[in-house]
C-alpha cells in the first residue's frame, strides 16, 4: 500500500473509532474494570507483518503467518511451550493471512490471498500437500466441527467459498457483504455467521444449502472482523474495528443485545475455555483487552514493545495467551494472572 494510502487508511480507521467512542461515552456507565491482567512470558521474532496465529490441537505447536513475506519465510512454526521456532515454510509469491488446524492436529489449512487459494499443509513434514484454488483472495478460514467442510472467506468477490477436506473440491459459493472476514459455525455445524467489513453487516448461511438465511445491519462505518460463537450457540459475539468494541448478537433474533467497549480498533477475539473471559487484540493501541463476560467489564492491559496487535490464539486451560505483532514483527506469550 502507498503511503498516501496508509495515511488515508489510518484517517478511515481514527475517524471511525473516536465516532465509536463518542456514540459509547453517550450510552450508560461502562461497567467495572476487571481485576485481571496480563504479564509477558516471552517473546520471539517473526517474519514482516505477522497477520495470525493459531495452536494446534495438542497444544504443543503454534502456526505464524507473516502475511509480508511475499517470498520465503511465509510461515513459521514454533514450540508453544519455549516459542523455539522448529520449522519454517518457504512459499514463492504468496501472502499467507490466516490458518485453521484439522480437529486431529494432522492437518492444518492456510489463506493465501495473493494466488487465491487455500494451502492444505502437513504439520508433521511440514510440506503444502494440496493446493486448492477459491474465489479472490481468501482471508478468514473457519472448519464445520467434524472439520468435513472449509468455508474462505473471499475478500475481492463478496463470496464464502465451501470447501470438502477430504477431497479438496469446491462444495459451492455463496454471495454475502463486501468485503467478507469474520466467520463463526454453529456448534451443530448447520449455520454459518459471516461478518462483512466492508458493507457494515453479519449474514447468517445455511449450510447444507449456501444460501443466505438473514442479514443484520449493524452500526454504520463499524467495520466488522472477527466472529466468535458461544458453546450453545445463543450469541454472536463481533469485533469492530470501527467502533472500538465488540457487539454481541442474539442468534435468535439478530438484534444486538450488547456492546462490550475495548481497545482502540479490535482485531482478532478469543474465549478463555470456560468462556468467563473474551481478549482482544487492540490494534491501534498497542493493548490486549480482558473482558469479564460475567460484567462486561474491560480492561485495556499495555503490552510493553508490541506494534499493532493482530493475531491471539489461547491454550486449553486459558493459562497461556500469544499475540502477533503486526509492525513490531514479533509473537509474545502472555500469561493471564490475578494481582493479590
């Protein structure tokens, strides 16, 4: 991107975030901050522009995407416990944005928006064993529950790409927003939420049939990008980069029944397991947000040395977080504690 182009981007992204906060400071008092923090365990380098990371299912490997290493050193692998980076994946031409393990860890699937296609990776030789091709420039990667089916999220087109696993062929396309990111499957895996950054709306997909059920507007210029479903499957929660919050949906009716204030720009969102806690990686103000779900209570805990936030992955027992970060080009692991 130009530098006027940056410039331009950073004049959206701050107009839209202090309207969002002027639209929030006019609701009712924000709730308590949570007692809750974060610490730095460690740190490691990336490559240029670390856009996600993810953990396998065994908890011992996270995947770094380095969406700004066009050539080489595309991907990283890292030991989760020690951030040792063990293995690295050298694409030529490709920007890889977000990843998706299998539910058995023997596969883990990758966005590559530059070639528009999905890269089907070996965890274990650490070698692109398929090379799918979807609609332009896919992003957001989300697994029904059996991981039978792959939905990309396809940024150029305004299209959901479906895709089986087993075979990797093309199950279809559906037509949702501008500028689809965020998705979430229902627990029951016969739903799809998708979140549209760039025409301001959620579209909720049948999947057996990829066709559109709903569409729910939400608040102007609030940019939506990152989905999370609850274990039952009753909220929908939204990140909005716009907005510096986080909106919550009732998938019942569609009708936004929260609004969670967070950091400046939230990008990536994440559940502590037993889903007391949502973190937020707050882009534009080089924070991680700690919600208390019980309160909807928000702490903005500083990370020392990051850039940009980007990409949060947790652990099975929410003892561990990692963050990305875009600009600082590193990965942190960040253990949430309870001052005494």
């Amino acid at each position: 991107m130009r530098d006027g182009g940056r410039r331009w981007l950073w004049v959206v992204l701050g107009t839209a975030a202090a309207a969002g906060a002027f639209e929030l400071a006019a609701a009712e008092p924000a709730p308590r901050a949570p007692a809750r923090r974060l610490r730095v365990v460690t740190r490691a380098t990336t490559g240029a522009q670390p856009k996600g990371v993810t953990l396998s299912p065994d908890g011992k490997t996270l995947l770094v995407t380095n969406f700004g290493q066009r050539e080489g050193k595309n991907i990283y692998f890292y030991d989760a416990e020690t951030l040792e980076q063990t293995a690295t994946l050298d694409l030529e031409s490709a920007n890889v944005v977000e990843s998706v393990w299998a539910p058995d860890g023997r596969t883990v699937y990758v966005s590559d928006f530059r070639n528009h296609q999905v890269l089907f990776i070996d965890p274990a030789t650490h070698e692109v064993a398929k090379k799918v091709e979807v609609d332009h420039h896919p992003k957001v990667l989300v697994l029904t529950p059996d991981g039978s089916k792959l939905f990309a999220s396809c940024w150029a087109h305004g299209t959901v790409e479906a895709v089986d696993t087993a075979t990797g062929e093309s199950l279809g396309r559906v037509r949702v927003g501008s500028q689809p990111r965020g998705m979430a499957v229902t627990p029951d895996g016969t739903k799809l939420y998708v979140g549209n950054h760039g025409s301001h709306d959620v579209h909720e997909v049948d999947i057996a049939t990829l066709t559109v059920l709903r569409t729910k507007n939400l608040v102007d210029r609030s940019f939506p990008r990152h989905l999370l479903l609850d274990r039952a499957g009753a909220r929908l929660y939204v990140s909005s980069i716009g907005k510096r919050a986080v909106y919550v949906l009732s998938t019942e009716t569609l009708a936004i029944v929260d609004v969670i204030r967070v950091g400046e720009c939230p990008k990536t969102i994440v559940f502590s397991p037993d889903e007391a806690w949502l973190y937020a990686a707050d882009y534009c103000s080089h924070e991680v947000s700690v919600v208390d779900l019980g309160t909807l209570g928000a702490r903005q805990v500083r990370i020392a040395g990051i850039d940009q936030p980007s990409g949060l992955t947790i652990n099975a027992d929410g003892s561990r977080l990692w963050v990305t970060g875009w600009s600082s080009a590193d990965l942190i692991a960040l253990e949430p504690y309870e001052p005494e």
